[in-house]
C-alpha cells in the first residue's frame, strides 16, 4: 500500500515525465541561464564603459591632412610607382658623396676598411658573402626609395628629389651598372636591372602571402 505522500510523489514523477514537462524544463533553465550570462556580462562591461564615457578629452591630435600623409608616404616599390619628376647622374651625385657618405664608406664604396657599398658580386653564396649595392640589392628603386628615407644619415629625408637621383646613379656606377652620365629618373630608374635580380627565392612559410607582383 502506498501512503498519500508517497502517491503525491508518484504522481508528481509521472506529471514531470511527460513529453511536454521533458519539452519545457530544459527550455525554462536555458532561458534562466540566459539571463544569469547577460547579467554577467553587463556587470562586468558596465563599469568599463561607464570609465570609457568618462575619459577626459584632451584636445590634441589632428586628422592628417592629404600633404601630411604624402610626405609619410615615402616606400617607393619594386616597380618605381610613385617615383618623383626630377633626375640626376652618377657625375653629379659625386660631389653630394664625397661630402656626406665618404667619411663612412670610403671614397669609392670599395674599401673593406668601411662600410661597403661596391663589390662583392658572385660572393653571396660562398663562405665569406660580402653584400652591397652590386651584389646584394635586389632593385634600383629600393635603393632609391632608401637614400630618400634614410640618408644623409644625420639628416635624413633632406635630400631633394635630384639629390636622390643622384646619389643613387653614382652608387649604381660605383658598382658598374650603369654609365657616368646615364641620366637617372622616374622612367629609366625603374628599368635598370640589378645584378642580383634574380638572386632571391619567395618565403616559403606557409603564413606569408606574397602579394607583389615581379616588375622586370
Ligand atoms: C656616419 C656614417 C655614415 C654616413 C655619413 C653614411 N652612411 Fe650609409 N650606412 C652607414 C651605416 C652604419 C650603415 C649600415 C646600417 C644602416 O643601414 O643604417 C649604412 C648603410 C648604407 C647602405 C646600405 C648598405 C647595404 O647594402 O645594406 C647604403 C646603400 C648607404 N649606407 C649609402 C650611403 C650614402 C649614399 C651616403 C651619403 C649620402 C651614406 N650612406 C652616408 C653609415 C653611414
């Protein structure tokens, strides 16, 4: 025999087993665990927020204007888009060397006793690699792009355009890739090709993705 207690309990079991109990109850907790998460989340964010809200403004800062970003805007890349009117020749870009790269590469880039710019070629896959401008760089527009960004080197970006030209043509000459007065702009620059043009091969880490396409 069953006392009325043990029947209530009975019957509630059974009320709770049926399709439509089983249907709501797990309903019912999603909801209420739900509502606990999103409490959660906003007694964390609130504050945070709230603080954002209430950082002070200090006034500074301004938005670029097209000249500012034009000036920062200094990679030239591979294929010389970008390159600047102006020009200059190896005869021309020696006087500005003699005065402002001289005293640390020597007077023709050639002497070990500095640092190198001229030479070499045909060393970089042997024990002793010596890489320069002739044997290393891969384009002449990265070198120009470099003179025009870091050099002079205690002044750097304060060469204008025919400057650049024309430190690059006298170190392209140096390096025997191209004539005394071969005249360096933004149309013959870009198609004199380096000795070592073809000297690289593409990164072969799966998590590189080269983009550039190969100008020459
Ligand atoms: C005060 C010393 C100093 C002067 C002056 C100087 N350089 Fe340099 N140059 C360096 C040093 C150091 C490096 C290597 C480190 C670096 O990249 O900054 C270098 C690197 C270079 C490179 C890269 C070489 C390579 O293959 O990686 C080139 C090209 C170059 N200089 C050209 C010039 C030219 C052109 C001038 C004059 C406009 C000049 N430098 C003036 C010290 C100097």
């Amino acid at each position: 025999m069953f006392t009325r207690s043990q029947v209530g309990l009975a019957h509630n079991y059974r009320l709770r087993a049926t399709p439509q109990n089983f249907l709501t109850m797990p309903n019912h907790r999603r909801i209420s665990r739900g509502l606990r998460t999103t409490a959660l989340v906003t007694m964390i964010w609130l504050p945070i927020f709230t603080a954002y809200a209430q950082l002070p403004s200090y006034g500074v800062g301004l938005v670029p204007s097209p000249e500012e970003i034009e000036a920062w805007d200094l990679t030239i890349p591979p294929d010389g888009e970008g390159l600047p009117t102006g020009s200059g020749t190896a005869t021309l870009g020696k006087a500005i060397y003699m005065n402002r790269c001289a005293s640390c590469h020597g007077k023709n880039g050639g002497d070990s006793k500095y640092y190198l710019l001229v030479g070499g070629q045909g060393t970089l896959a042997t024990d002793k690699p010596v890489p320069t401008v002739g044997s290393f760089w891969q384009f002449p527009t990265t070198l120009w792009s470099y003179m025009r960004r870091a050099k002079p080197i205690d002044e750097p970006g304060s060469f204008n355009s025919d400057q650049v030209y024309s430190v690059t043509a006298y170190l392209l000459y140096l390096n025997d890739i191209i004539g005394k007065d071969d005249i360096l702009d933004a149309t013959t620059l870009p198609q004199i090709r380096m000795p070592n043009r073809d000297g690289y091969v593409p990164d072969p880490r799966p998590d590189v993705v080269n983009t550039s396409e190969s100008p020459n």
